[in-house]
C-alpha cells in the first residue's frame, strides 16, 4: 500500500509509519491497518522535527475500545494540532473508520467504499431510532471529504498531485515547476452578456492555467463555489471562484465554509490566491440567517484581510454584494474585464431605489468601480499574462500583521 503513495524504493520504516519521498520531495506517513488499538506519534514528531507533509493513511477495519486507544487518539489529536499551519496534514482512509482520527488535518481522501461516522451507526440508531449514511459519497458531498478514489490507488494518486502543489513546510515557497506553457498564450473564451447567464467557470479557470491542468478541491461540497490548485508558469497557485450555474454564484454559509478553510490554508503555506469574481450577492434565504451567514461572513472578512500571502481578483461579470467579502477586502490587484458590473445590493435593486435607468446604473457604477478601487481593466485574452506578471511583482510581498497571540473566533 505505501508503494502506492511513496517513489519506488524510497521508503524507510519508521515506528508506526515510514519515510520516503514523494516525486523526490521528502514526507512522513502513519499507516495503520486491521484493528486499530492506538498508535505512537513518533512519526509524527519526526515530521515536524525536519518539517516535511505528514499523510497519514487508515486501513482499519475496527478500532479496540479500550484506555489505551483512547489515550494514544488524545495523543495524535494534539500532536496533529501542534503541526495546525506548520507542516500540511493529510490523512486518507481506505476502510471503515468510527472514531476522531480525520479532522485535525488539512485534507482528507476516502476510498470510494469507505464507511466513516465519528459514532458509529448501530449507537447513533439506539439514540436517534434512524439510520444514517456514513459513505464516502456523502463525506464528500457534505464537506468532510475532499477527495475520492475509484480505488486505494486512485486515492493515492490524487495525495500525490496535492503534494507536488504544496511545500514541505511554512516557511518554505510551493515547489515551482517546469512548464513550456508560453507565459503570453491569449485566452479564447466568450462571457454571456447577460450577467445572469451561467456559463462553465472551471472551463475559464483552467484555459489561464498552465497546460489547462486544475486540480479541484471538495468538488462535489458547496458547489456555488470552486476551490482549487493550479499552476501559473510554474508557480503554484491557490484558485477561489464563484460558479454562475450553482445558485447564480450566489455566496452562501457552506460556500463560505469552503473558502474559510482553503484561503487560511494557502496563506498559512505561502501559496498566492487568484480568486474569479461573478457573484449577484448572498443567497437571500432565512435559512442562511440564522445558519450564521454573518457570523461565518466576518470571519472570511478576517481571514483575507489577514492575508499576507499574494491576493489577485479577477471581476469576471457580477460584482454584487458579496464582492465586498471575496475579491474586494485583502486583494492585492484588481483586474476587471471591460463589461463586468458593480453594485451594492444587485444591479436592479439598486436602480430601482435610485430611480434611475438600470443601464445607466450600471454604467455609471463601473466609472466608479473603475475609478476607485480597480487597478486595471483587462481584456480576457491577457488574462493569462496579466495574472504571470503581477505575480512576479508580488513575490516580494511583506506585510506586517499588528502582533498578538491569536485569533478571537
């Protein structure tokens, strides 16, 4: 099984895991197979020892209920929190598994036969007199899963790209590639007019990359938004967009969830953020408002305006309400293309209140927009370029964040 994850030959044991390599870059793995009964974290401390990824990899088909497997998880927990922004945290499961061991970590990838429940379902059933779904499919689609593999194998493949994308460690810049993408290759896509038009934003996210290659993340959660890796020459970058054809792109609580963890996570590990902005707002649904939409909308708020890693945004069509959120607050450059749209609330609203001509509105607005805080308009075809360049400008990027001891959630 670790053949699957590590290069040919490369793997040495170590306590309750291995070292090896993986495409020649070093990482630590914790494998545990049969019944699990607890472990050592020695693998672990070896990882943050010589700052390198930690994947640790579940084969289980039962876990022991006895002190020792609860003290060795109380363990593993706070030896995975310690490494919280230090090293990346991968754990994958290729069996069943009903216990705490796969949410200290950054990403998770499930077997597509997998069953996971933090209780396991027969008590769930005895208190709550219903059955649950506990499959990889529902993992993934309710944001606790982030990849899925047809087979171990599958899996492991997708561990293995994640991993050329990032670096060992976070004091250390992604690895950059070799690519013989021509930095100034142009861009042929065409935007519907009508800004309620969906259209396939990952289509427009992986012409701009190197070789059209994006590398989704927890693509079947909170579809309203994109989440991903890609590469522009060379360079790793981390992608955030709206998806027009998932509620209009509308920004909602789980959506919103989905950038909170992936923003934090490439800024913590010095990957720059493009974020492609064509959103009408936040989703209006009551449901969104006592769900915490507020309180979840502020903590984005904090968390790009914290950034200190590169932030680019692209105005693709719509930049309504949310805007404000995702692609204004934190950015660095602003890039618009010549027909996108600003607003407060949404376009119509906002002419209607004014009493004005929606079309005049909208001009009117974009002058503004233009004017205030967009750096540059672009033609779509550049964009490509446009993003290669400014990114280069921004390696040397230092921001000096006011000091203190953490984060009050």
């Amino acid at each position: 099984m670790i053949d699957l994850l590590l290069d040919e030959g490369s793997q040495s044991r170590f306590s309750d895991g291995y070292f090896g390599t993986v495409d020649g870059r070093p990482v630590c793995v914790l494998y545990k197979e049969g019944v699990f009964s607890g472990c050592s974290c020695n693998v672990i401390d070896l990882a943050l020892k010589v700052g390198v990824p930690i994947v640790n990899i579940f084969n289980c088909e039962d876990f022991e209920i006895s002190m020792k497997t609860l003290l060795d998880t109380s363990k593993f927990l706070t030896k995975m929190g310690l490494a919280n922004g230090v090293i990346p945290r991968i754990t994958v499961f290729l069996n069943k598994a009903h216990w705490l061991l796969s949410y200290q970590t950054d990403f998770v990838g499930m077997s597509e036969n997998v069953e996971y429940s933090v209780v396991m379902p027969g008590i769930i059933k005895s208190f709550t007199g219903k059955d649950v779904e506990i499959s990889a499919e529902f993992h993934a689609k309710s944001g606790n899963c982030h990849f899925i593999g047809e087979s171990d194998e599958a899996v492991l493949s997708s561990i293995r790209k994640l991993l050329s994308f990032l670096p060992l460690n976070n004091m250390e810049d992604p690895p950059l590639a070799e690519t013989r993408d021509d930095v100034r290759r142009t861009i042929d896509f065409e935007i519907p007019s009508d800004p309620y038009q969906p259209f396939d934003m990952k289509a427009l996210i992986a012409q701009v990359l190197d070789d059209e290659d994006f590398f989704e993340i927890q693509g079947s959660y909170a579809q309203n938004v994109i989440t991903g890796f890609g590469r522009l020459d060379g360079m790793s970058v981390g992608i955030v967009a709206n998806d027009p054809a998932y509620n209009l792109g509308c920004l909602d609580v789980e959506g919103i969830k989905k950038m909170l963890s992936f923003v934090r996570f490439c800024d913590a590990f010095n990957i720059p953020i493009v974020n492609f902005v064509d959103t009408p707002g936040f989703l209006p649904d009551f449901d969104q408002e006592i769900g915490g939409l507020a309180k979840y909308m502020s903590r984005l708020v904090d968390i790009y305006s914290q950034a200190t890693t590169p932030v680019i945004s692209v105005v693709v069509r719509k930049a309504y309400s949310s805007f404000v959120v995702m692609g204004l607050t934190g950015s660095d450059f602003i890039f618009a293309y010549p027909n996108a749209e600003f607003a407060v609330v949404d376009a119509d609203t906002d002419s209607t209140k004014l009493e004005k001509d929606r079309g005049d509105y909208v001009k009117e607005f974009r002058e503004k927009a233009f004017e205030m805080f967009v750096n540059e308009v672009i033609d779509i075809k550049w964009t490509r370029a446009k993003l290669i360049n400014t990114l280069r400008l921004l390696e040397t990027k230092r921001k000096k964040l006011p000091p203190k001891k953490c984060d009050v959630i």
